[in-house]
C-alpha cells in the first residue's frame, strides 16, 4: 500500500477502533500475571533499521527473563534483517504483508489466532505512532500490554488499553526507550520505569559469516568487476526509500565520488533495483570505469551485508545501510537532517554521522507519522558540504580495518 494511504487510515480508521477497544479493556493499569512473564510478543513492524536499534533490548529481556519465549511480529518485507540478528529462532517469527489492504487483513487475522493459540501473556509494542500495533497489542489477548502512552502529552494517542504506558522522551536515543519498554513490565512507578539510561555503550552483534563466505563473495566480485579488484572500495547509497526527505542530494554524491576516483579509489552505488535511475546518473557525471552501478546487484540483505566486510567504507543516507554497517567491518559516514542520531544513530564505534541541527530539524517525528511539513527543500541536508564529507572520508580511509 502506499505510504500515504497508510498513514491515512492509521489516523482515522486505526484512531477510531483504539477508541472502540478502549471502551471494552479493564482500565486497571496495575493488572498482573502473578508470576514472571513467559511468553512475550514484541512488535516492531515498520523500520529495518529500527530491528538492528532493538537489539539491547532483546538481550535485556532474555538476561531478565531467562525462560521466557519470545516471539516477533513485523512486516513481511523486513523478516530477513530480524533473521540476520539472532534474536529470536526463525519459527517464533510472524509476518503480515502490507502491499495490499485484503493481505494484510488475511495476515493479520491468521497471526492472531497464531498469538491466541500460542497464549502470549505480554506485548512490548515498539511503535511510536502506528495504531495498528497497538490494536495488535490489544487483539493478542496478553494481559501486560506495554507501549508508548502520551500521559498529558498532546498526539500519540494509541488506546487506553497500554497497561503499561511509557511516556515517549524525544530526548533519549530510541535503543534506550526500547529497553525502557522492557523495564515497565514490572515497574510500580508513574510514569513507568523511572530509570537512568544504561551508562555503558550500547552495541549490536557483528553478523556470523566465515571467512570463506567473504572470500566466495569477493572473488565473485572481482571476477565480475575485473577494473577496480585492486582499489578500495567506497560505497554510496544515494536513495531515500520511502522518504525522500532524507536523501542528501544527488549532485553531491557526484561531487564526492568524482574525488574519490580522482584519488584513487572505486566507487559502487548500492540500493534497490529502483534506485538504477540514480546509480545511473552518478555514473554518467562520473564517467570513469571506477565508478560501477551495484544497484539490484545483491539479491538480500546479507550478501550485501557480506559486500561490507571487503568495503572500505560506506557513505550513505539516513536508512537501513546505514544500520546494517553496524554489523560489519566496514567504517560509515551517515547523513542526517530531517531525522536525528540523536535518537536513531547507528549502535557503531565505527561510524560518523553529519547533523545540522536548524530550528526546523528533526522534522520526522513520533508526533507527524514522520509526515515532514517541508516543502521539499532540505536545507538540512544541503547545509553538508560535499568537501566536509570528503574530508571525514580521507580521514577515515586512512584508519586500519579491524
């Protein structure tokens, strides 16, 4: 479905049956098991790079909770990432498809009668604005609910039936807020769970992949690409996904790979089959053999995962690569504006991320549905100069993969 009508009926229909379900829930917000949790849900539906930032709060459940089962529901398009991490076994994972309204309706009904069957007695909603997952939340059947409340905040509204509702802190980088989450089920304060953020570095788990998966993946590409296979490789994800917004335009990445080639390096564009038009513009402005389209090259996350552990760095947009460089070798460069790492940087000792914070910035928020009021012109991403990023990439190029 288009992100547009989604959002659409997430405000209006998703708004009226929380409403609905809010008249027929047990108000009480103190409600409980009477014993530890065993079987949770977590539902983190939307965001690729939102799974990767959950990952110390899927550890903190498990080092809580030792015997409990965990299991996820999400959006079909996004099962292999939550694969890639380990955090759950691949038969605990569910799935609905959102390409369509009767698919996703289907979907939906079959993971709760999955979730019923199953008899999940608590629900982590991850989401910050979908109604939907807390109609999932609500429908599951668990009696702990938890998911974020507005309290005497404006916006947010997602049902009265969150029994455990956190109050969402624009202020603290969203890992932390997800294991606030975690935190409230056997909180007793108001708001639930009055804690300091964890003081040492969050971190995600490097992907598990030999040496020989690497080694098969690099001579594919050197075979395939015979003309660079003794440069270091720097790749670019020009693409904005479903936000353009995001995308830091597209004549500065020309400028930024025109050097890089200039000094010898190669250059790969990355992304989506979709994103060909734009690989292919950077090839014409660069118009060089080290300049080379890998747009559609890799067919799933982790060989282009795999690509990373041979890279020597990635400049990308805000979004997934971003996020999945976490869990590789590879140093990044991570342009942001309408969002902030302030909230969602990647969890990477071996990452720099650009931010001009202007008054209007971050303009994707829990409050907007990440509906941007800007009228196209993100200044905020034209503000990064093409030589600033070029001189944070030399810097970095020169620093020894570990």
């Amino acid at each position: 479905m288009n992100i547009q009508v989604q959002r659409k009926l997430d405000r209006f229909l998703g708004a009226f049956i929380c409403r609905v379900l809010s008249l027929f829930s047990r108000r009480c917000r103190d409600i409980s098991l009477g014993r530890e949790p065993q079987d949770f849900l977590v539902i983190l539906l939307s965001e690729m790079g939102s799974l990767i930032l959950a990952y110390p709060m899927f550890e903190f459940i498990k080092r809580k909770y030792p015997g409990a089962l965990i299991h996820v529901l999400l959006f079909d398009q996004n099962k292999e990432i939550l694969e890639l991490i380990e955090v759950v076994p691949s038969e605990n994972i569910l799935t609905v498809r959102n390409n369509s309204l009767i698919k996703m309706l289907l979907d939906s009904l079959r993971a709760l009668i999955k979730l019923r069957k199953i008899k999940i007695d608590t629900v982590i909603d991850c989401e910050l604005f979908s109604r939907i997952s807390s109609i999932y939340s609500f429908l599951s059947g668990a009696r702990i609910r938890v998911g974020f409340h507005p309290h005497t905040q404006e916006g947010l509204f997602r049902g009265e039936f969150i029994n455990r509702p956190v109050l969402y802190n624009p202020y603290h980088h969203i890992s932390q807020q997800f294991i606030t989450l975690a935190e409230a089920i056997d909180s007793e304060t108001i708001p639930k769970a009055k804690r300091l953020p964890v003081s040492n570095k969050l971190r995600v788990f490097p992907l598990k992949v030999s040496e020989t998966e690497i080694e098969n993946a690099s001579r594919r590409f050197r075979r395939d690409f015979p003309d660079i296979a003794d440069k270091k490789l720097v790749l670019l994800y020009v693409g904005g996904g479903l936000l353009p917004i995001r995308a830091w335009p597209l004549e500065n990445f020309c400028v930024v790979a025109r050097d890089l080639i200039r000094k010898g390096y190669a250059v790969g564009v990355i992304g989506l089959e979709e994103d060909k038009k734009l690989a292919k513009e950077i090839l014409a402005k660069c118009s060089n053999d080290n300049c080379i389209d890998l747009t559609g090259y890799t067919k799933s996350i982790r060989e282009l995962m795999i690509i990373f552990h041979f890279a020597s760095l990635l400049i990308t947009n805000d979004g997934g690569p971003g996020h999945f460089a976490a869990m590789t070798p590879i140093a990044a460069i991570i342009l942001y504006g309408p969002e902030t790492p302030l909230l969602y940087g990647p969890l990477s000792s071996n990452s720099f991320s650009f931010y001009v914070p202007l008054s209007c910035s971050p303009c994707l928020t829990a409050y907007n549905h990440r509906n941007s009021p800007c009228d196209g012109d993100n200044v905020c991403l034209k503000r990064i100069s093409p030589q600033d990023v070029l001189l944070k990439a030399y810097e970095m190029l020169e620093i020894p993969q570990y």
